[in-house]
C-alpha cells in the first residue's frame, strides 16, 4: 500500500470489501471512498484459503490507489505549507490562490 494523500487515513476493509477514509490535514473533516466488493476469484474453500489471501492483498492495494488518487478531487493542496485540506479550509474565494486559509491569515 502506498502513502495515503491527507495525513491521516482509516482502512474499514475487511475480507468482503474495500473501503477507506481520509481526512482534512487542518479540521479532520473526513471522506470516504466507495465501497469495492472484493471479487474473491471464486476461491471460497479452505483449500484456496492462500490464493484468496494473495487475491485479496492485490485487490486490496489497487482500491488503495483508486481510493487515493479519488481523495485528490475532495483535497485542495496548500503550495504554502503542503498540507491537503477540505474546500472549507481552502481560500479559493481569497486573493491567495492555491493555500490554504491558515496560511492565508
């Protein structure tokens, strides 16, 4: 799994499905991704048990991607401090372009 976008992220998957939050870096206002079904591969006995669990660490880790590169369209970057924020905690109506509020003053 690769470095999630905001600075704090959850993982709600679970063997069924993929799911991830990520949050505001300024307020912790969250987003979450959609739910991916996981395909399973049609391995569903015990004897498959060891390619379901490769299956699922490689779907896994696409949804990952999916989810993190979706986060980008609820993130605003901050050129000034770096941090990826919510449209709240963003100045786009300021003089500022591309920062932050905080950073804005």
């Amino acid at each position: 799994m690769g470095f999630p976008l905001t600075r704090k992220s959850t993982d709600h998957s679970d063997p069924e499905k993929f799911v991830f939050s990520f949050y505001c870096d300024q307020c912790g206002e969250g987003w979450k991704s959609l739910v991916i079904p996981f395909a399973s591969g049609g391995f569903t006995s015990v004897e498959h048990e060891e390619a379901r669990q490769l299956l699922w660490a490689q779907e896994h880790k696409a949804a990952f991607d999916q989810a993190n590169l979706e986060a980008h369209w609820h993130f605003n970057y901050c050129a000034k401090c770096g941090k990826w924020v919510c449209d709240t905690c963003f100045d786009a109506d300021g003089q500022n372009e591309h920062i932050c509020k905080k950073c804005a003053g």
